[in-house]
C-alpha cells in the first residue's frame, strides 16, 4: 500500500528553461537534496516548455534527471510541450 502524501508535504519544481546550468544547479539539486535531506516527504520535477527540448537533446541533462530519479523524486512532463518540442 502507497503512503498518502499530504500537499504541504510536497516540494513541485516546474523545469522551464533550456538552460543545462539551471538545470543541474537548481531543479536537480534542489531537487535531489530536498529528499536525501527530508526537507520535503514527496518532491516532482515538472518538464515543461524548452525544458523538453533540453531533455531530448542533452545526455547530461538526461544522467542528471536519472540520478535525482534514483533517490525518489518523480518526474512527470506537460504533454502538449512533449509532443511540440
């Protein structure tokens, strides 16, 4: 049985821009710290807009987005910026 995780308890990142610093340094930092911390029970990192394009195209991007996914944090993506970039 999933443990239900209040939203109070819930750290959601929205990944926005194309840019891979940004992305290492602040989304998947932030974002893997929080729960390898326990400053936040439940964090998402949402993939929207150039963030998308980032993701396809970069391997770094995309090591960095699995190691945070190795500790726990999820990971969901707008559908509409998937399909357009």
């Amino acid at each position: 049985m999933t443990k239900s995780v209040s939203p109070a308890d819930t750290l959601c990142l929205i990944w926005l821009n194309a840019d891979p610093g940004a992305a290492k340094n602040m989304v998947f930092m932030y974002g893997g710290n929080s729960l390898r911390h326990g400053w936040w029970e439940h964090v998402q990192i949402i993939v929207w807009g150039p963030s998308a394009q980032l993701l396809v195209n970069d391997t770094d991007v995309q090591q960095g987005l699995r190691q945070v996914m190795e500790v726990g944090v999820e990971v969901c993506a707008c559908k509409a910026c998937a399909a357009n970039y």
